[in-house]
C-alpha cells in the first residue's frame, strides 16, 4: 500500500532521524531503492521529477511503486519533487500519488503562498500531502535552472507566516545546499537550521544532498531535517558502471546482463545513504 509521508515524517521528527527521497527513473532505479530499503527495514521515499512522469508516465509509476510495497517490508510513500504545474499535481495525485512538491519558490512571497494554498486544498481532499519549498537552491534539478546570483536562503521569519498561512505538511529549507554536482564543497548554515526548527513544527526536507559530506547532513538531521532527497549521487554510479559494462562487451544485447551491475553500482550509494539518514531499522 502507498502511504502519504505524513506520519512518515512526523515519526522521523520524533525520532531523530531522517527518510531518504530517492529520485528514480525506470523499473530498474525504483528496484533498486525499493528492495535495499527493505533489506535494511527503512521507510522509503520514491521522487519523481516532472521530466521523469514525462518520461515513464505517472500511471507506471504508480503501478510499479505499488507492487514494491505489495512484495516489501517497508513504508513506501511515492513523491512529486519540483513541480510547478497545479494541473500536473492534481493529475498525478488523481492516479495515485499522495505526496508532492509545489515549487514555487522563484515565485514574490504572496504568490508562493497563493499557489501553494491551491495545492494544499486539493492534496488534503484525498489524503495527500504538500511539501513547499522557500529560499532558492542554485544548481540544476532536471530541468529547473536557478543561478548563483539568484540564491536565497530561508528566512526563520518567513518561514513561520509561510507554514502557517499554508498549512503546508512538510518544508523544504535553503541553508547552503545546491542541486547537481558541487563546485567547491558545501558549507551549511547550520545556525539558520536551528532557528528554523525552534519557531516551525512541520517536518524539515533538505534538498541537494548529493555530494553534502556525510557528517553535515547528520549535523542537519540532529538539528530537525527530517526528509534528505538524494538524485545525482544515484544516478552517476548507475550511469558510470553501464557505460563501462557496454564499453568493456560492445556486443551484450541483454539488458539484464548490462544493468544488472548497474542496479549493484546503485545499491552501494543507496546503503551508505540511508545509514547517513539513520532510517535503517526504522520501518
């Protein structure tokens, strides 16, 4: 059964913990995170970006997350990340989902709030629901594009008149973290983090953690992020052991054959990342 990541969340709030978001992209990734989660009894978050639904279809997605839940151990929510479009939400979430991301954080303030409230209304009729997000990430997420000049991160202040005007479920927070791959290692605001937590009491999400050293995103769960999306750092593993397979045998035509080790590759960052996220154990 799919769950929404309500008490997902709340339960890692309590317990000091956090829920990996693996950002998967076929059978194979969704595999992958589905059956190592279980292995190691951790509650799983499966994201999906918009460019990934175009790709796979949400009503797949759907359908393969909830045959992983079906032959699983574990608490399996499946999450729209960086959406933008309402009507897109609404779709997915009519077939399925129970959580999503509203993104509309490149948006004045009121507006975020605006679009956000729209979102909230609709996931909450059917049980679903909504993570927003304030303050910008720079980076690439799929095919969001925030430069360096445009980052911002979350003000405590802001954040209060924002959960409460929304009555969002979850936030995502901008303390220093960036989409894709680092240019120089990270330094998080872990004051800013601390403040946020003392004055808001939804669950914290921490975006852009691939490549965040392992000791800062701990330091961050102790301080209250209670969800940690993870997509590049998956990805490249995947990426990198197919491309060596098919170098190493130009002429394997099995797929089974070239992405079995690519799903091994895989598994290893999947591991290590839920031991960062302490969630093993959990479900």
């Amino acid at each position: 059964m799919i769950l929404s990541t309500r008490q997902m969340l709340l339960d890692a709030q309590a317990g000091h913990y956090a829920v990996p978001a693996f950002n998967i992209h076929n059978l194979e990734t969704l595999q992958v995170v589905a059956d190592t989660a279980s292995e190691m009894h951790s509650p799983l978050i499966i994201a999906v970006t918009p460019s990934t639904i175009d790709y796979a279809r949400d009503e797949y997605v759907v359908a393969m997350a909830n045959i992983a839940a079906k032959h699983t151990n574990t608490p399996i929510a499946i999450h729209l990340d960086h959406f933008e479009d309402i009507t897109r939400i609404k779709k997915s979430i009519d077939v399925g989902f129970k959580s999503a991301m509203i993104d509309a954080s490149k948006l004045p303030f009121e507006e975020n709030i605006a679009k956000t409230k729209e979102v909230v209304s609709y996931a909450h009729h059917y049980d679903a629901t909504v993570e927003a997000e304030l303050g910008k990430l720079v980076g690439v997420e799929d095919d969001l594009v925030v430069d360096d000049k445009d980052a911002a991160y979350t003000n405590p202040d802001d954040a209060v008149k924002f959960v409460k005007a929304t009555n969002i479920d979850s936030l995502a927070v901008a303390i220093g973290t960036a989409h894709g791959v680092y240019k120089e290692e990270p330094k998080l605001d872990f004051d800013r983090l601390a403040e946020i937590r003392a004055v808001v009491d939804v669950p914290l999400v921490l975006h852009g953690a691939s490549g965040v050293p392992a000791d800062q995103v701990r330091k961050a769960i102790e301080l209250g992020i209670t969800k940690v999306n993870i997509a590049t750092e998956l990805k490249m593993p995947f990426a990198e052991t197919l491309r060596k397979v098919l170098v190493e045998k130009p002429n394997e035509s099995d797929p089974r054959k070239y992405f079995g080790p690519a799903k091994e590759a895989m598994k290893k960052v999947a591991i290590e990342k839920i031991l960062m996220c302490g969630s093993n154990g959990k479900a």
